[in-house]
C-alpha cells in the first residue's frame, strides 16, 4: 500500500521528522525558506498533504489550484490566519492546527517581555554592545518595577491566563482583563467591559487576541493616547492588532514608556518606524521557541496526520 505523500514546508525538529518518515512518503523543503505561492500550487497537485508554517501563505489562489490532490492541510502553529479556511472548505479539504502545547511558552516570553521592557533592558544590552556605556550613575536607564503593577490582558484565553498565573506569583502584579464574554472563573482578575477601561487602568497591557478583520489595527494612536505615560505595550499575538506606525509616534512622543513585541505585521520584514522608536525590545517571533514546545507542536501536526489518513476525525480540525 503506498504511503500518503506529505510536504513539510519547513525544517521540523529531528524527532517529529523521523516519526512522519517512518510512516509517509516525506518531502522536505531542504532550503527552508518560505514556499512560494507557485510552489504552494504546485504541491496542491502532487501530495497528499500540505504541511505549512505561518509563514507559508495559503490564500484561495493556492486552494483553489486545479487538479488538486491535497486533502488536509495539517498546519505547524495554533494560528492559521495565513490559511484561507473559506477557500478550504469550498474546496472540500480539512485544516488542523496545534493548540495548547504552545501555552506556557508564549506566556514566558510574555513575562520575558514586561521585565525586559519595564527594565529597559534592551536599550541596556544596545548601549553596552555599541560602546556607549560609560560606567554606573544613580539616574542611568532608570525603569521601573512591576510589583503591585496592573496587568491588562487583552483576550482572555489559555495563553493570557497562563502569563497572568506568572505575573501574579512571580512578579506580584494585580490582573485585570478585556474581553468580548465576562469569564465564569476569573481567578480573582477585574474584568472590564471596555478595551479603552482596560487600557487606561493598566500598567502593563499584552495581547492575547486572534489576527483577523475583527482586531486589526485594535491597538492604534487613540487607544494608546488613552494609556498612562508610564506604560508598557506588550505584544505576542499577532502583529497585524497593533497599528505600527501609531506605536512607534507613541514612544517617540513619550505617550507610553515602552513596548515589548515578538510578532509584526510584515514579518520577517520590521517596519523601520519600530526600530527607531525608544525603549522597544523586538524579538524575532520567539514565542513557542523551545525544542520541547517546537517538538510538541509537530507531533500534534503527525497525530492530526495519523487521525486523518486512519479514517478518523482530527483531534485539531478548523475547517
């Protein structure tokens, strides 16, 4: 019996590859760059499967190839923005992502972000690199604790939960939250009914929404105008929730004292904007970047696989 004929779009850590191997017809992308929409096409027709990456874009013009013969696009990512799900389904293939392995190592690098940003400590490690340190004053990059601090979650799922349970154990911060439903068990964190209540009560304020029409751009001059000037933006969502070019005039206005990111709208390109702007530390979209997680994540994609190609339901199907 031949074995399902499976694309990986990018390089996978070694153990997910070796487990796919033994039980598909595996195809690598040895270059491990982006696919193309042109390649994106052509291997509609030619696998079984698709295995993408947010960084693969997958519109209805990819979806909709003739002669395709792809049936699921098993995705490597809990998000699947870059997948058009409508496309999909039209075109009668199933979509799967990976949730819920990915939780408490975005929620790290959240935390990661508001001591680093709180701290100034990415003008720091720049100034020491660049050699424009000249030695310990009492006012040098002065920045300030989080202790007693509000933390304002925009979204208040898994993820934002998780990096609320750190916040307030580690760091001693009080929680609060916006989000479109009250939630039945808030642990103790202040809802507020508005994004803009939110915003102004927090010293910290990180985002935990999906990408999409609905919060595209939800972070933009007005509402940041409407943040205290001690303020901190964190941002490990999606890029396309914060208008760039607001956020940037922001932290050159002094209208916030800072922003933490690790997603971008135009990723990998960075707006220049951001670059210049003060007391901004930009990671390069670290937020599941553990061997463990990164491992998790692509067994969870062989499981959807395995569940497919058996005749079953996939455990992580969205479309």
């Amino acid at each position: 019996m031949m074995k399902p004929k499976i694309l990986i779009s990018r390089s996978w850590p070694d153990a997910v590859q070796q487990r796919l191997a033994a039980c598909y017809d595996v195809t690598l992308n040895a270059a491990d760059t982006p696919m193309t929409i042109t390649q994106l096409r052509a291997a509609m027709a030619e696998y079984d499967a698709v295995c993408p990456t947010v960084s693969d874009k997958m519109p209805a013009e990819v979806l909709a190839a003739p002669g395709a013969r792809v049936r699921i696009i098993a995705n490597y990512g809990v998000g699947f923005e870059h997948i058009d799900l409508e496309a999909a389904k039209a075109a009668g293939i199933v979509v799967t992502n990976t949730p819920d392995v990915l939780t408490d190592t975005t929620a790290e690098l959240a935390v990661l972000l508001m001591l680093m940003t709180s701290r100034r400590a990415g003008e720091g490690e720049r100034e020491l690199r660049e050699g424009r340190w000249v030695g310990w004053r009492p006012t040098h990059l002065l920045g300030q604790s989080l202790a007693g601090k509000t933390l304002g979650l925009v979204g208040y799922g898994r993820i934002a939960r998780a990096t609320a349970m750190r916040a307030k154990a580690a760091l001693g911060m009080r929680i609060a939250y916006y989000s479109r439903r009250r939630a039945t068990d808030g642990d103790g964190a202040t809802y507020y009914e508005t994004l803009e209540g939110l915003a102004a009560a927090s010293d910290v304020l990180s985002l935990h929404t999906p990408g999409g029409a609905e919060t595209h751009h939800l972070v933009d001059a007005a509402l940041l105008s409407r943040m205290k000037p001690t303020a901190i933006l964190i941002n490990t969502a999606r890029g396309s929730v914060v208008n760039e070019v607001d956020l940037a005039q922001a932290l050159t206005d002094g209208v916030i004292a800072g922003a933490g990111l690790d997603v971008y709208q135009g990723e990998p390109k960075v707006n220049p904007v951001l670059l210049a702007a003060p007391n901004t530390v930009l990671l390069p979209h670290l937020g599941s970047a553990t061997l463990e997680t990164r491992t998790a994540m692509g067994m969870r994609v062989a499981d959807n696989l395995d569940a497919f190609f058996d005749g079953k339901p996939p455990h992580d199907r969205v479309a």
